[in-house]
C-alpha cells in the first residue's frame, strides 16, 4: 500500500468536493434557485404585492424556481426547422458549462481551492468569464430568428464596449495588490485595507461592467422584451431555455465571488493561518460566498428601480464614462503604489 | 426627424426598396405590439418604415349597435374602450340625449363628471404603467396599475361595477352615491396625491427615464395639428385644445381646472402631460364632491315614467330603474353629433334616427385611431428601441383604435 | 409647465431612485389580496351573479327585451298544477287554475352583468347576490335550466377568511376582516 500516494487522493477528494459540493455545482444551483426567488420577492416587496407564494406557502413560495426548473425539465423541447441544429443544442450547454468552469481559478480560501494553486489565477479567471458571452452571440446566430439575432449583435456590441473597463478595472486591483493571485491579493487586503476602499472607482466600474454582462437592469438591452420577444433565447424551450435563464445568474455569481475577492477583503475577517478542515477550508469559503450573495442581492434589487437602457447610450457610456472611470482607476492605483512606497 | 411638415396624404409615401432592410415583425403575437402587428423596415438599427397593422381586434360596434335597440348599444361602446369606459358611455348617451332632448338634473350632470374624472386617472395610470413595462419598468407598471385599484374600488362602490360600469342612461345615473363614499374618496385621493411624489422620483425624474424619452418621437405643434392628432398627446405638443373648455359638457362648465400643456412634445412631454392630467383630475374630484347639489339623479321625463315599485325603489335604495321606454325608446328623427375628452383624447360620436327602435346610423370615431399618425410619421428615423417609447407614449390602444 | 420638465441631474436622480426604491423594500407596504385564502366581501350593491324570485316574476318578457348580449331566454311554464290555486304575487289577485307563463333563464356564457334585466324588472323580481366568481366546469353549466337558474349560486372557497377593502393613506386599499 506504499505506493498510494496519499496527497494526491486528499488533493483529488478536495478537487472533487470543490468542484461538485462547494461552492462548485451543488452550491451554484441551490444559490441560483434563491437568487431568481429573492429576486422576485424583491421586485414584488418594492411593487407592494406578494411575488411567488403558492409554491411551498410556508417558507414563502422559495420553491418556485426549483417548480420552474422542473416544468423546463419535462416541457418539450422545440428546435425549429431552420435553425442550425447542433449549434443550437450546444451553444446554452457550453455556455453554462463556461460560466460555470471559470469558478475552478476562484479560490474562496488560502487553502481552498480546485486546481493546484496557481499563481496566475486572476488571469485565468478573467479570461474565462469573458468567453462566456461568446457563446450567447453563436446562441443568437443559430436560432435563425430576426429577433435573436438582434439581439445577438447587440450581446456583441454591449461586450465589446464593456470587456475593456472590465479588464482595466481588474488591472488596477493587480497594480494595487501587485499579484496575479486571488490569495495573495486577499492577504495583502488584511493586512491593510479592502480592495473597496483602497480604489472605489475600480469597484465601481466592476460593479457596472457586473450589471451589464449579467444582463441586469439597466443594461437587460440584449432581451428587452417589448421589442425583441425574448431576445437571444427567444426560441428556446423546455431545459435548454432553463440553462440559458440560469445562465447570467452563474455569471453573477462568479462575478460576485471575483468582486467580494478582489474589493471586499475575501475571508475578512477571518484571518487563517491553521491548516484544519473546518476552519482552514470551509468557513473562509462561506464568508465569501456570503459576502457574494449579499452583491448578487444588490444588484437584483436595481430591478425594482430602473427601465432598461437604449443600445447606443450603454454603447456610449460604455466608450466614455465606464472607460474613463477605469482609466481613472488605474491612474489611481499607480498612483497609491507610488505613494505608499 | 420631423424636420418639415407633414402632408396628410403622404402617409405610405415612404418607398422602400431593395434586400439592405431587416423587416421585422412586431406582432400581433408580440410583448410590445398589443392586439396590432407593427410592420418595420430597418436599416442596422435605425427605422426606415413603419407599417401599422391594425383591424386585428375589430369588433364591429358599428354594426352591432345599428342592429339592437338604442340602449344596448351601451355595453357596446363599453368594451371597444375597455380602460376608458365611462367616457365612451357617456359621449353616447350625450348624443342620444340631444336627439331625445332630455336635459339630465344638475346632480346627475355632476356624478357623470364625478365618475368621467375618476375613470380618466385610472385610464392615465394604465397608460403610465403601459409605459413603464414598454421601458422594462415593471414596477411602474405594478405601481400604476395597483394605484389603479383604490379608483376602481370607488367606481365598484358607486356603480356596483369595477370597469364595465354602464352607468350613464339617457336622461341621468342610475344610482346615487352611497354612504360613507365621500370619505372614501378623499382618502384616496390623498394616497394619490402622496404616491405621485414617488413615481415622481422612480419613474419621472429617473435619470434612465429621461434619457430614454427626452427628445425622442418629437411631434411639433404643426404636425401635430396637420395630422389630426387628439388628447394628451396633442396638448403635449402644445395645443391647447381640451373639449372639456371648448365644447363643455356634463358639469364641466361650472368646475375650475386647468388645462395643461407642454411645449416640446416629445415623449417625455407626453408623460408629463398624463402626471399633470392626473393631478388636475384629483382636484375636479373634491369640487365635484364639495358642490354636488341636491337633487333627482334622473330627468323627469323619466321618472314619471317609472311604476310604483320603481319609484319606491328610488326613494329607498336611490336606485334608478329603467321604465318600459328604455327599451323602446325611438327618438325622433334626427342627426346628433356629440364630443367627450376621454383618457386618450376626444371621441366622436354621430348617430342618425328615422324615428325607429334601432338607430339608422351609427359612427364613432375614437382617440386611439386618431393617435396612429405616431407610428407612420413620428417612429420613422429613430432606432427600433424607441418604438416602444413612441408605443408606450402615446398610450395606444389597439381595441380602441380598431372597433 | 417647464418647471415641471426640468431634469434632474443624474447623480441625484440616481441616488433618489434607488433610495425611493430601498424605502418600498423596507416598509410594509402591500396592496394586494391573497386572494383564495383570503376573499372579498363585496359592497352590497355589486352586480354578481343574480336569480329570479319565482313568486314576483309575472313573465312580462322585459328582460329578455332589454338584454344586450340577448343571454337571457323565455322558458315555458306552468304555474297551478291541478287546478290548485297559487299564492298570489304580491299587489294581484288570486288565479286560478293552471296558467301558462314564462320565466327567464340566464345564459352565464353570454351574460354580461350590466343588470339592465334586473333594472328595467316591472316588479323587481330579480335577486341580486354578490357572488361573481363562479367557475364553471363544462359548458353545460353556462346553460342552466329554470330549476338549476333559481338556486342561489355557490360561492367558491367557502373556507376563505372574509374581508373587506378600505381606502388606506399608506396602501391605497387595506384589509380588514368583514363584521
């Protein structure tokens, strides 16, 4: 039994645990059902109404997401006649599957995490996150619908006007932390300051850039429903149109993660230094993922309070304001580097 | 956009050719179209053509009511414009009256304004909450027509019906008002009066609002008038037309009120204009409670009719039955014209008796019909996001507009 | 009017909206009815469901003259079976005798609740209820029959708590429990 190699077994399970458990599949699914249900019960608190009740009334209709995602389960699935049809099978799986795939260079822990730890995770993630709306354009090319297909070209343009403050605002958090390393950035974070105060113009291109990729209001331009149906996913049924809904709340999730770690002091304030399964590995991640929620919680809300926005004035603003905030974020960061040394 | 003026006869002179345009679709099974389908040509983003089609929600009124007797036209001309009921009733039995010549009581006149101005905020909150869910507010469109319900709760109490009120006859009402309504009634209007602050900061004044409608399907004082364009949306262009002060009717002589308009007459005036129409109708409304003389709720020519049992009815439950001549009333010979403000705009009525049980000629023409211009002249040059704007802004609706 | 159009600046106009919104979120605000478990009393004058008093009715026809939609039809019928004198309707005198009469019968498909009938009724022989949510299981039952039309309909979910609107200064319309 010599040659069983011991870590590498705990190193798998671990991986396993992360990837399936927590915060991987299982956490994401249980998250989205309670976002898409908090969501609702927001918009219908502020609406002075009831929102989602009659499913599960005792606990206040929190099962109605997973109703919904059962009726999608056993709905039929329609693939319209001219629509390319392995295009249109594949484009919402792998859209998910790459939202979903970006979470294994997030770490929600110093010891926590699904692949070795990398030194360049930041990048990876990043890199990632922005190859999921690629997917949504082959969405709305292959449906072979007017409608999906303006709404494809604008996912195109709202993607390309917002990738780069995006970036930007992500490089300003490297310039400050100066790391390429979730872990080491949260370090640096509690050994000063969050992420949030440090450089609040970067936080908050984040945030906007988060509104807009996520397709949250006021940037829901890509599924405007009074004039493109449905947009990309207009005709989609049964299970793929529930993996395309959940889709930008997977998103929004890692969005959340990347923002409570890069901004708001990751596992703050849980300083960790032990090495033990209850402390070393879990309870960081759930003050992360806590601190997700409450972001995603946030940026739910804005339903309550905003229309949606033109194409061409999220385009604009996208080139001039949200670029010049992060520009300013990164003059800021390089500015508070050269200061503080 | 709309840079000369318009030519009435150049509606379809828009010609467009060759495969550059995307043709879209827009309905008639559609989230932004309602009961119409909205043909556009596009190029890229920008709208080249507008084709409305409408007649899908025809319902021929006209001829229905030319083959019944003059009552049941009522209910009639109540569907076509369902939001806007009392107003589409009450321009009929105006028209019948004149050719009847029943003058109705004092009281009566002011419960028809009492329950025309009611009926006008809930029409104008439809349409500020059709708006709003057009921008992809949905809680302007809860909030509207949430705030809706308080009004409709009133009309319930006062004509035993939320919407479908048919509550105007000829010669009168048919019921008086109830107890305890009065104190009702100002304290909704009250809670009105609160929640347009709020819609003020979350929906007017929202900088996302603003930018979505400022400046966007602007019609000038002269188009709008060249195009024959009624209500709200030609008050917002500058107008100051109201049938109300021009050709007033009902108790509308006697109340004090404003007519508001706006000087740029683009969407967002159009918004204004509904805000500021709302706050005039809360004000008739105390008048209208504060003055209501006293009175028989119905003309004598028809309460003498009434039998014993009615009468006691009337002194009882202040209840208006309806004598043997409402069935077979056949007014005299004649042709009668009558013009009310609704919700959207005036409606046109024009009916002609032979002196028999069914009226020969039966023609209305409504608000909604008279907006359609917007679509044909003023969505023309702007991107196809602003269609729902131009849509939500002229608060069009299809049933209306297609009887 | 410009007064009133002047824009807000966005700043302040973001921050107002979103607070205004935080504000709905936080107090308790609803509107709205939960409507089977809970259901309305209606004011007494609410046009429902309505049937005929077979006693008053004189089957003179009114009704069915002034129906708009034309929902309501004359059956035949026969009052006095045997002979047997009738106890009279109230204000004529005694008959006697079998007598052939009619009686309306309500097509609830067709029916439109404007309450002309029971307006233009000579003798008021109508009885108005305040029942308006009847669903009805086949299409059959919009066509009752005289003897099915004169029972009083069934209101649903009679195990609701029943209550009645008020006009609120907060909500527009609360509830409270009906006496």
């Amino acid at each position: 039994m010599n040659f069983i190699p011991i870590p590498l077994i705990i190193w798998l399970i671990e991986d396993l645990l992360y990837l399936i458990i927590f915060p991987g599949l299982v956490t994401i699914l249980v998250l989205v059902i309670i976002i898409i249900w908090l969501e609702r019960k927001i918009a219908a608190k502020v609406q002075m109404r009831f929102g989602p009740l009659w499913v599960s009334k005792k606990i206040g209709g929190a099962l109605q997401s997973l109703a919904d995602l059962l009726r999608y389960s056993f709905q039929e699935a329609i693939i319209p006649e001219k629509a390319d049809k392995l295009a249109f099978i594949l484009a919402p799986g792998l859209m998910f599957a790459f939202a979903t795939i970006a979470l294994i260079f997030i770490p929600v822990g110093p010891y926590y995490s699904a692949l070795f730890p990398s030194y360049y995770t930041i990048l990876f993630s990043v890199a990632l996150i922005i190859i999921t709306p690629i997917f949504a354009i082959i969405v709305g090319w292959a449906s072979d619908n007017k409608f999906s297909f303006i709404g494809a070209l604008r996912e195109g343009f709202l993607l390309i006007s917002y990738e780069v403050p995006f970036l930007l605002s992500v490089v300003s958090m490297i310039v400050i932390f100066r790391t390429y390393n979730y872990i080491s950035a949260v370090q640096s974070q509690l050994n000063f300051l969050p992420g949030i105060i440090l450089n609040p113009l970067a936080a908050l291109t984040m945030l906007i850039v988060m509104i807009r990729t996520t397709g949250r209001f006021p940037f829901d331009i890509t599924e405007a429903d009074s004039e493109l149906v449905l947009g990309l996913f207009t005709e989609y049924s049964a299970l793929f149109f529930g993996v395309g809904m959940a889709t930008p709340y997977v998103e929004l999730y890692n969005f959340s993660l990347i923002f409570s770690l890069l901004f708001l002091g990751g596992w703050w304030p849980l300083n960790v230094n032990v090495m033990n399964p209850l402390y070393g590995l879990f309870l960081p991640g759930l003050v992360v993922v806590i601190k997700a929620f409450i972001v995603m919680a946030i940026l739910v809300f804005l339903r309550a309070v905003y229309p949606r926005y033109r194409l061409d004035q999220a385009v604009r603003s996208g080139w001039s304001y949200v670029l010049l905030l992060s520009v300013l974020s990164v003059i800021l960061s390089i500015v508070e580097v050269m200061f503080l040394r | 956009m709309s840079e000369k003026i318009f030519n009435i006869d150049d509606l379809q002179n828009i010609k467009v050719e060759g495969e550059k345009y995307i043709i879209l679709q827009i309905g008639p099974s559609h989230p932004g179209s309602g009961h119409m389908r909205i043909k556009v040509w596009l190029d890229g983003d920008i709208i080249v053509k507008v084709d409305p089609d409408i007649g899908f929600v025809h319902r021929t009124s006209e001829w229905l009511s030319e083959r019944r007797e003059w009552i049941k036209a009522i209910p009639i001309v109540e569907r076509i414009m369902l939001p806007d009921t009392v107003h589409a009733n009450l321009a009929y039995v105006l028209a019948v009256e004149k050719l009847l010549g029943i003058e109705p009581p004092p009281r009566a006149q002011y419960l028809r304004s009492l329950v025309a101005e009611i009926n006008r905020i809930t029409s104008h909150l439809y349409g500020i909450g059709i708006f709003g869910i057009f921008l992809g507010s949905s809680t302007v469109y809860m909030w509207a027509f949430g705030d809706r319900e308080p009004f409709i709760d009133l009309m319930e109490m006062l004509t035993g019906a939320r919407i479908t009120t048919s509550y105007i006859i000829p010669g009168g009402v048919r019921w008086d008002i109830p107890n305890g309504f009065k104190e009702r009634a100002e304290t909704v209007l009250q809670y009105m009066e609160r929640r347009l602050k709020d819609y003020e900061d979350i929906w007017v004044k929202n900088p996302v609002v603003q930018a979505r409608t400022i400046n966007v399907g602007v019609l000038k004082k002269e188009d709008a008038i060249s195009l024959g364009v009624v209500g709200p949306n030609l008050r917002a262009s500058g107008v100051y037309y109201d049938t109300r002060k021009h050709q007033p009717y009902a108790a509308y002589p006697n109340l004090d009120f404003e007519v508001p308009t706006m000087k740029n007459g683009d969407a967002y005036d159009r918004l204004l204009i509904r805000v500021e129409e709302i706050k005039q109708s809360i004000r008739m409304i105390r008048q209208i409670l504060k003055d209501l003389p006293e009175g028989k709720i119905i003309a004598d020519q028809i309460y003498n009719q009434l039998n014993p049992v009615m009468k006691k009815n009337y002194e009882e439950k202040k209840r208006v039955m309806f004598p043997a001549f409402m069935i077979h009333m056949r007014p005299p010979p004649g042709e009668a014209t009558a013009k009310v403000e609704a919700g959207r705009g005036e409606i046109f009525f024009y009916i002609k008796s032979t002196g028999d049980k069914y009226p020969y000629r039966f023609r209305w023409v409504t608000p909604s019909f008279r907006n359609l211009p917007f679509f044909t002249h003023v969505a023309v040059g702007h991107r196809l996001a602003d269609l729902p704007t131009i849509y939500g802004s002229i608060d069009y609706f299809p049933p209306e507009a297609d009887r | 009017m410009n007064e009133v159009r002047k824009p807000r600046d966005p700043v302040t106009g973001h921050i107002k909206a979103l607070a205004k919104g935080f504000k709905y979120l936080l107090e308790p605000n609803r509107m709205t009815l939960d409507y089977p478990a809970e259901t309305m009393k209606l004011p007494p004058n609410y046009r429902g469901f309505f049937t005929v008093d077979d006693k008053k009715c004189i089957g003179c026809s009114m009704c069915e003259m002034v129906c708009p939609p034309e929902a309501i039809t004359m059956v035949p019928r026969i009052i006095g079976e045997g002979g047997k004198t009738l106890p009279a309707p109230e204000g004529e005198k005694e008959t006697k005798g079998p007598k052939r009469t009619k009686r309306p019968v309500v097509n609830w498909g067709k029916c439109i609740f404007c309450y002309f009938c029971v307006d233009v009724c000579p003798v008021d022989a109508f009885i108005p209820t305040q029942v308006h949510d009847v669903a009805f299981e086949k299409d059959k039952d919009y066509r009752p029959s005289y003897e099915e039309y004169l029972k009083p309909p069934e209101e649903p979910y009679k195990n609701a708590k029943k209550v009645v609107s008020k006009a609120d200064l907060k909500r527009g319309v609360s509830y409270e429990p009906a006496p």
